[in-house]
C-alpha cells in the first residue's frame, strides 16, 4: 500500500503541488470544493485524493491501476461502491469507495518523511465545519486526525534521543509516530480500540516502527513504568456530564465524544493528568500535555495551576487563550455539529452548558501548554503566565533551552550572577519609542525575533546593560562601568540590577558565555 502510494506522487510535496497552496489550505480547514475542482482528471493522484480525501468513489478499474485492489477490498481499506454509470462516474463497471482517511504528512522537522495519518472519514480535521453527523463521526468512538491542537503538541515536543516514550491518547498516533524517530520504545494508549487501530495503521503505513499499543484511560495501562518523555494532547474539552434537556424537554443522556470528553467533570482530567506525571517520570524527563483549565470566580487562576504541578518537577505553563463560557459553549458544540440540530436543541444544549459553569463558578476557561521536567529538586521552579502573541514554531528547542536555563539559575546566588560572563542573544533588538526630537525616549523595548518572540520594557540602565553583554567583561564589572557614568554608587547599583538580570536570563534575552 505504501509503495503504491509513493509511486503515485500521493505526497505532501506532490498534493501542493497538484492543488495548488490556496486549495490545499483550505482542505486542511476541512473545506473540499477547491479541491474537488483540481482533481477532475484521471491521473493516479488525481484518483487517490478524491478517493481517500475527498470521500469519491472512483471506478474499481482506474483503482486496481494504482493500488493492489483486492488486497485493500479484503483488508477493508476499501469498500465496493456501486456502478460508476449510477452514481454519475465515467465509464462503466464497479466503483470503490475508501473506508478511512488516508492523509499525506509533514511534520515539523521531518518534511524529508513521506508519513500518512489514518483516520475516520471527513474527520481529518475536527472544528472547521462541525463534526457530528458524518458518517462514523456522528459515532462516539471517532478517530480524528490531524488538526490544529495535535499540530502544536508535535512542535512544542522536545526532540531529544530517549530510551522510552509515551504517548497518553494516542488517537489516530501523530505523537507516537514523531517519537519513533528518537525514542527507543514507544508506548501508545487510548480508551478507544478504534483509535488504537488507526495508530497502528499510521505507523505502518508510514515506514516508522511499530508502538507498543495498550487500551485503557490515563496511566491505567501502563501502571508504574516509567518514561523519558510522556505527552499527551488529551480530551481536555470541559463540557456537562450526566443528562442533558432534549428539545422535547426530557432529559437523556449525553454521550461523550471519545476524542475530545472524558466523561469526568470540570478540568479533573487535565489535573489528575498533569499530576500523575511526576512519578511516571525518569530524571531529567519531560511531561508535555495541552490542557484546558477554568478559570472560578475568586480564584487566582495561576495558583490553580500551580497546584497541579506535582514534586519533584519544574513546570512551565503557558496561558494561549481563554474564552469566556458563552465562546467556549459555542466552539464546542459547534464543533460537534449541533449548531446544524434544530433550534430547540441547540438551545437545549447550550443552555445546560452553561448551567454545568454557572454551578461550578466557572466565569472563563483558559488553553495552553504544560511542560513538566523532573529534576528532583527541593526548590522547583514553576512558572505560569500569559502568552497569547504569535511564536516560531517549532518551539522544542526553546522548551529545552527554558529548563536549560532555570538549572544554571538554580546555582547562582547574587554574587555567582555578577561574577558571571554574559552575552546578549543574537536574535534581540531594541526598539526605542518617544517623541521626535526628544532627549530620551518614553519606552525602551528589547524583542526577541525568535522562539517565544517575547517583548519586555527596560530603562536606560537596563538597556546599557544588555547591549554591553558581549561575554568579555563580568556584570559585576558592566554594572560598575554604568554607574560611573551616570552618577550612581556602584554598591547600590550592584545591589539592585541582580533580580532584573536573573528576569532577562530567565526569558532568554541573556545567555551566560560558555
């Protein structure tokens, strides 16, 4: 099957180049029209994307040219579909009908891979259209593919070598297939036997080694085994568990959508989740997980977060956005599809959204990254915050570089910083704001171009400071040389400058030499 892929041009390079980039960007939004316009020929690629992306039926005889047809026909990668003449083909004879989405991919780094996800038919992308109500995807146990969520998950990983490797939640095994290429052993796991078969499917299909694919929910399946790296973009989506009003009036009850409810209430899942990760954890290894989480009325959000963290490990979590209930309720069931229920039952549903975040005080819910580290350490490091500008992906190497710099952190007391060699990092530039003509300006910013690309304010002091950090003299000794020629007591300089240098160090605007 692969080698019959291949030899079509059934690629990511070969599928820009056959739809051109604006046709393609709207397929990967779930949007098929400019597509089907661009595939109105014969050729073997042509044929291959209206049958696995398009959900086409092609002629059984312009199939069998391409793929070992009785081979996919028995192993259920195809279905028989009817007269090509009765459903409007050309020509005569039997049509087939694929029974999966077989997908083309590139992921981060790995653009020189011919990969394939696997996945149940028009849920290739979830959220662009509404998912309910297409075929499986009206069904529980849907398996999506790639979309944006398991996009950023793959770029935020960090892509170390490991000898082992897990993958919570595998779905249709995007993240599993990623960590093959530098894990040793990959484990993979889902509550949903269905998911299970499309990441062994993506695996094969694609080339990368077979996982080690386990069913249950959370650790459950791999009990006490520990990982040099755990990630897992989970079904965080908080909505009502129990029954839900029907547009009668009755209550029934409301099936969870595997890939995106747990069933559980609130944002438990994420937090048993995040929590659970420690123990599981090898030194040095990396937990990575999207998360939602809610924001309740009188409660600091941060802290809240700060609590999941479990001992042991330094945590990074970054806030991407939060939307109010009202915007939450909506992408969620829209999402699902229920938009396109009659009014009464939309109405229905929503509401009892909104019932389950008024009765558990829920004014907002936020999205985002949690990266965990174990270290061990008696004095972690966690930081939590607000990131909602635009970063460069992938972002791996950054996340790396972040607990890189909070473990050289942790052994500088005031004296060790000052005495420290310092550089300005290459890809930070100032930018000045103020009237024109002023002596000096209102605002002074230092930028990063790449990474998380952050922006922070400093003063006069701060900025001579940065600019003068090429590596050849201490800080202590920078520090000096400013109050000098400003008219400060160095003593007082030196004793105030450490917090604000440990801030640029911290967020990667300071490097230390060596």
């Amino acid at each position: 099957m692969r080698d019959a892929l291949l030899a079509a041009g059934f690629t990511d390079e070969g599928l820009l180049g056959l739809l051109g980039a604006p046709a393609y960007a709207a397929l990967a939004r779930g949007e098929t029209v400019p597509a089907l316009r661009a595939t109105r020929g014969d050729t073997p690629l042509e044929t291959l994307v209206r049958l696995f992306l398009l959900q086409q039926p092609v002629p059984r005889a312009r199939a069998a040219a391409i793929l070992p047809v009785e081979q996919c026909l028995a192993s259920g990668w195809l279905t028989p579909a009817g007269t090509a003449r009765a459903t409007g083909g050309a020509g005569d004879g039997a049509q087939v009908a694929a029974t999966v989405d077989v997908r083309p991919y590139a992921g981060p780094g790995e653009r020189e891979k011919d990969w394939f996800i696997v996945s149940d038919l028009g849920c290739a992308v979830g959220g662009a259209s509404g998912i309910g109500g297409r075929g499986r995807s009206a069904d529980a146990d849907v398996v999506l593919g790639v979309g944006g969520a398991s996009t950023t998950l793959a770029q935020l990983t960090v892509r170390t070598p490991v000898t082992a490797a897990l993958d919570l939640g595998t779905g249709s095994g995007i993240q599993a297939l990623h960590a093959s290429q530098h894990a040793s052993r990959v484990t993979a796991t889902d509550v949903n036997p269905r998911a299970l078969r499309c990441a062994a499917l993506t695996l094969a299909l694609s080339g990368a080694p077979a996982a080690d694919l386990r069913e249950g929910s959370l650790y459950e399946p791999v009990g006490d085994e520990t990982y040099d790296l755990i990630v897992s973009n989970p079904p965080f989506v908080i909505s009502p568990v129990g029954t839900v009003p029907a547009a009668s009036g009755d209550a029934r009850s409301r099936g969870c959508l595997t890939y995106r409810e747990a069933g559980v209430g609130g944002d438990d899942l994420c937090r048993t989740l995040v929590q659970g990760a420690g123990q599981r954890l090898n030194e040095g290894g990396y937990a990575q997980f999207l998360a939602n989480w809610q924001h309740v009325a009188d409660e600091d959000w941060t802290e809240r977060l700060r609590s999941w963290v479990p001992s042991g490990c330094d945590a990074w979590i970054v806030q991407r956005e939060v939307q109010d209930v009202t915007q939450y309720a909506e992408l969620w069931l829209r999402d699902a599809g229920e938009h396109r229920m009659d009014p009464a039952g939309y109405a229905a549903r929503y509401d009892a959204w909104l019932e389950e975040f008024a009765r558990r005080r829920t004014t907002a819910v936020g999205f985002g990254w949690i990266t965990l580290r174990r270290t061990g350490s008696q004095a972690p490091s966690v930081t939590v915050e607000e990131w909602p500008h635009p970063v460069e992906q992938p972002l791996g190497g950054t996340v790396r570089a972040h607990f890189g710099r909070r473990d050289q952190l942790r052994t500088y007391d005031d004296a060790a910083l000052l005495a420290s060699h310092l550089r300005l990092a290459p890809d930070v530039v100032q930018e000045q704001v103020g009237l024109p003509g002023a002596e000096d300006p209102e605002h002074i910013v230092l930028r990063q171009q790449r990474g998380m690309r952050r922006a922070t304010r400093v003063d006069t002091v701060g900025a001579g400071f940065a600019g003068a950090c090429d590596g050849t003299l201490p800080a202590g000794r920078i520090l000096d040389a400013i109050a000098q020629l400003i008219g400060e007591d160095p003593v007082r300089l030196r004793d105030s400058m450490p917090p604000r240098i440990r801030l640029l160090m911290e967020q990667g605007f300071l490097e230390p030499v060596g």
